[in-house]
C-alpha cells in the first residue's frame, strides 16, 4: 500500500482497507499517533469536499477473551510489528488532514475482513448483525 498525499492541498486520499496513523481525540494528551483501518465509503474518502472520514483503532494490548467487538490480526495481515486487536467499538470520525502516513509499506485488509469489521460494529451497537435491515 502506498499512502496518497493530494498535490494541491497535502490532505491526504485514503482508501478503504488501509492502514494509517492518527492521534484519535479520546486518546490522552501525549500518546503517539496509533494505527486506524479506514471503514468509511469509497465515495467519502476519495471526495475532497469531505474532510473527515471513518476509522477504526488497532491495539496492541491483546484481551483474553476477545471481545465479541474485537478481531485479532497477525503482523502478516496488517505489515504491523506486532499482533494487534481490531477495536470496532472504538469506532472515530477523524479529519483527513490528521492522517499521517505509515513509516514502511502496511497491508491494505480486503473486503472479507471489512465485512467482518462491519458485523462488530453492529454488535457495539447492541444488535445483532442478522437483525440489522437496510429499509
């Protein structure tokens, strides 16, 4: 994956699946940027009247048991040094402009594991993903 960077504003274009960094507002003064998958929509991440997108934090303090909101990802699936854990609970709209991009190349997840990311998302909410209807 190669983070984009737009000429003209230096807002970076992220794409669904990556992996960038960002200090997330609900983390405490001090602490270094973390790593975040984009979940949000094609369509908003590469429109450039939409500066904010969504995101999803990774960890690298592993829970016993996983929470039913967490996936567990091994470093051959994120380009990440360590395990980390998927938090969908902890679900942040962040500006693009905050973004910053991972030192060496990171994996982009694919569609498979989004969907996945998706159903935790719908079980933070408190439904289950089967009882979830688009009307």
């Amino acid at each position: 994956m190669t983070a984009k960077v737009t000429a003209s504003s230096n807002v970076p274009s992220p794409g669904r699946g990556e992996i960038w960094f960002v200090q997330l507002p609900s983390d405490p003064l001090g602490k270094l940027a973390r790593p975040v998958v984009v979940i949000s929509h094609e369509a908003r991440n590469k429109n450039p009247r939409a500066n904010t997108i969504l995101v999803v934090p990774l960890s690298t303090t592993l829970r016993e048991p996983l929470p039913p909101t967490h996936i567990r990802l091994q470093p051959g699936e994120t380009g990440l040094a360590e395990i980390s854990e998927l938090q969908a609970e902890n679900i942040n709209t962040v500006r693009k402009e905050s973004l910053r991009a991972p030192r060496q190349a990171l994996r982009r997840l694919g569609e498979p594991l989004l969907r996945r990311v998706a159903a935790r998302v719908i079980v933070a909410l408190g439904f289950h993903p089967e009882n979830v209807t688009l009307d």
